[in-house]
C-alpha cells in the first residue's frame, strides 16, 4: 500500500514538471499566462507522448529572415546590449530587475516569525517576475531581428567571463550593488534566446568574449588598460568614442562577420544607442521616450 502511494507521488510530481514545462512553452508562444483551454489547445496540436513522461515538440521553423548579424554583449549596467551591422545599436538597461530587486529585499527585511512561508512566497515571486523579464526581453530580441533581417544572432560566451573574474580583468562582476545576478542567469537568457530565435529561423553563436571590451570595435585598436569613462569607450588612435557596452557588442558581431578591411566605419558610426526599457503598464519592451511608468 505504502508503495503504491509512493509511486503514485512520483507520477504526480513528473506530471507536474511536465505541466510546468507546458506550460513554460505556451506562455512564451502566446506571451501570457495559458488558461486550461489554450493549454488542451497547444497539447494537441503540438505534444506527442511516447510514454508518459516523455515528451516531444516539433516546432515549426521558418525561413531566416536575413542575413545580417547582430552582436549581443550581456551585462550587468545594460543587461543587453545590441550592435547591428549597418552600425545601429540598442540597450537593455536593468531598471526592472533593480527596482523589483530592491522593492523584494525591503519586504523581506519586513518578514517576522508570524507567518515563517512569507520569506519564501517572496523570492518565488521575485524570481517568477525575473522569468518573465527574461522571457518578454529574449521575446522581443527576436522580433526586433526579424524586422532588422537578421539571421545570425552572436552573443558572446559567458564562460570567458568566468575566466576574467578570476584574473580581475574585464567585467567586474562582484560589483552588481544590490542586484543579485548570476552568471547562471545569462546563460538561462541565452538558452531562452536561443530557442526563440530558432523558432524564426535565426541562428544564435555563442563566440568568446576575449577583448571585446578592450578593443577599438573601429579601428581594432587594442589597449592594455581598459580605458572606459562614464560607460564611454574612448579610443586615442581613431577618436572613437562609443558606448562601452555597444562597443564590446559590435567586437562580439564581427568575431562572426568582419568588416571588410580598410572600410572607414569612423564617421558617425556607432552613433546613440536607443534606449528600450521595460513598460510595466504594458508589459512589453518599448523605447525609453514612450515608457511613462
Ligand atoms: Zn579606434
């Protein structure tokens, strides 16, 4: 008898990871929370089950939308920031994540002995609300490349990052402040990237982040010291001065496509970044002139 019930708790818990799971899949499809009826929907259309616990998806892909590339530089200022081949780039700054971060740390210096769940109902929630961040933003990468015709996605690798936080070169990434983001959280972003862009056609590579945020991404000009102010790249061979983060992106792009050689890319290139931020009002990544909340 004890078995059975035993068992029965298994099967119950598999299924419940396999709903999860589902159910992770539709809300990223139809970005909302999936009621019964699109869940029943989405299942048979798209699940096969060869036994209860396995599942297949086959996903529909469609043709690439371009052939240009993109190069995404993920940290810890702008959570992305993006460099587009025709010199155009884009920012993801953390606003969100640092005002959730900062509303969820003062709740649970609140919390008491009278209800001992509170601390735990908190940080689920916190992270609920970073996975949906994490999910609207690789969300709207996509479609911002679909409509740029891009089909090659380059995002730097993290694991290089690993690497320079030992030696204390590059990012510093023990100096977030209050926001606790780990490198685990990148390569979640990236894996959810990934598997959107697929979906559209669009190939993410993963390069090595080696000096892309000590080289000139205009003159390729490498310097010893990283010479970075105020966010700024500044570089006294080709007077470029450029968006850090955008700078180390366009190194990231041009690991996958370099510019041909000799072309002058100084003047006016890498030009002001548009700012996008999180609209909590709609839910969705708008620029940063038309978010009011
Ligand atoms: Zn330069």
């Amino acid at each position: 008898m004890s078995d059975d019930l035993d068992s029965l708790g298994f099967a119950a818990s598999k299924l419940w990871n396999v709903g999860r799971w589902v159910c992770d899949r539709v809300w990223s499809e139809i970005g909302h929370i999936p009621g019964h009826n699109e869940l029943t929907t989405y299942l048979k259309s798209h699940e096969r089950y060869d036994d209860l616990f396995v599942c297949k998806v086959e996903i529909e892909v469609s043709e690439a939308p371009g052939e240009k590339t993109v190069g995404v530089d993920l940290g810890i200022n702008n959570f992305a920031a993006l460099a587009y081949e025709d010199g155009h780039s884009e920012l993801y700054p953390l606003n969100c994540l640092k005002q959730d971060d900062y509303y969820f740390s003062k709740r649970l210096a609140q919390c008491d002995d009278s209800d001992p769940e509170q601390p735990t109902r908190l940080n689920q929630k916190n992270s609920a609300r970073r996975t949906h961040y994490f999910h609207t933003l690789s969300k709207h990468i996509v479609q911002r490349c679909v409509d740029e015709d891009v089909g090659t996605i380059v995002v730097g690798d993290l694991s290089g990052i690993r690497e320079d936080e030992k030696t204390d070169e590059s990012k510093n990434w023990g100096k977030h402040g209050n926001l606790d983001l780990h490198s685990w959280a990148f390569d979640r972003f990236t894996s959810m990237l990934a598997y959107k862009a697929e979906i559209d056609g669009i190939t993410v590579k993963q390069v090595s982040e080696r000096d892309t945020s000590k080289s000139c991404s205009c003159c390729g000009r490498k310097r010893k010291a990283n010479r970075v102010e105020r966010g700024l790249y500044v570089c006294d061979e080709c007077e470029t001065v450029a968006n850090a983060d955008v700078n180390g992106a366009e190194n990231i792009r041009q690991k996958v496509s370099p510019n041909p050689h000799g072309e002058d890319r100084s003047n006016g290139w890498l030009a002001q970044p548009s700012t996008f931020l999180f609209d909590k009002e709609t839910g969705v990544f708008a620029p940063q002139e038309h978010v009011t909340s």
